[in-house]
C-alpha cells in the first residue's frame, strides 16, 4: 500500500525564509506549496489537500491570525505559527485549536519536530474516531 507525501503550505513574505524552509521539508519528504501573503495562502488552502500549514504572523494581505481563522472555519488541519513577536498573539489565537506558536528566531529541528508531532496526532485523533 503506497503512502501519499504529506503536503505542507508555506506563507510567508520571508523569500528567504520560504525558500530554505521549502528545501529542509523537500529533503524530509514533505511536499510543499507557497504563498507570499495572507490571503494567497488562504486561497491556496481552499483549493488544496494539505497536511499542515506552516505561516508567518506579520505579512501583507492579511496576517497569521485571520489565516489561522479562516482555516479552523474549514479544517482542523496542524498549523504552525511563526512569530518574532509570541506573546502578544498567544491571547488572540488561543481560542483556536491544534496551532503550535514558534517564536522567531527559531531552530530548523525545533520545527520539524513540532510538524512531525502535529501531523502524528492529527492521525492518531482521526484513526482513534473511526474505531469508536
């Protein structure tokens, strides 16, 4: 039985930070999508089959938070936030669930170990409802 790669989308307005995130996941055998702005990276996300999102806090075209917003409206999916600036945005996402804050700078490892955590219990959760 043939495993699908498990599909990442990246927003960030970081060319740099997307790029070498995009070739570390590549290498890890993620597949990986980008968008530079908010609402690319909404619009993309309606229109895919993604495991996880890995986004920035502060971009153009509407920042980490209604990202984060529009997609819990649709998905339970792992997300990821990068931020420079964690303790301001912990209260305004805590009332959304399964989204892990990274603060910048940050550790490559630190968030592939937090993707592969993520992406592990979003699995576990939905295999442990289809036995109940």
């Amino acid at each position: 039985m043939a495993t699908s790669q498990p599909l990442v989308l990246i927003i960030d307005n970081d060319d740099a930070l997307v790029e070498a995130l995009e070739i570390r996941l590549s290498n890890e055998g993620y597949g990986c999508v980008t968008a530079n702005s908010g609402m690319q990276g909404v619009s993309l996300f309606n229109e895919g089959d993604f495991t996880a999102v890995i986004t920035d806090m502060n971009m153009p075209g509407g920042d980490g938070i209604s990202v984060c917003e529009n997609i819990r409206k649709v998905s339970q999916i792992p997300l990821i936030v990068i931020t420079g600036f964690e303790a301001s945005y912990i209260d305004q996402l805590e009332h959304l669930e399964n989204i892990y804050l990274l603060n910048k700078p940050f550790d490559i490892e630190t968030l592939l170990d937090d993707l592969d955590i993520a992406i592990e219990m979003q699995f576990t959760d939905l295999h442990a409802e289809s036995i109940d």
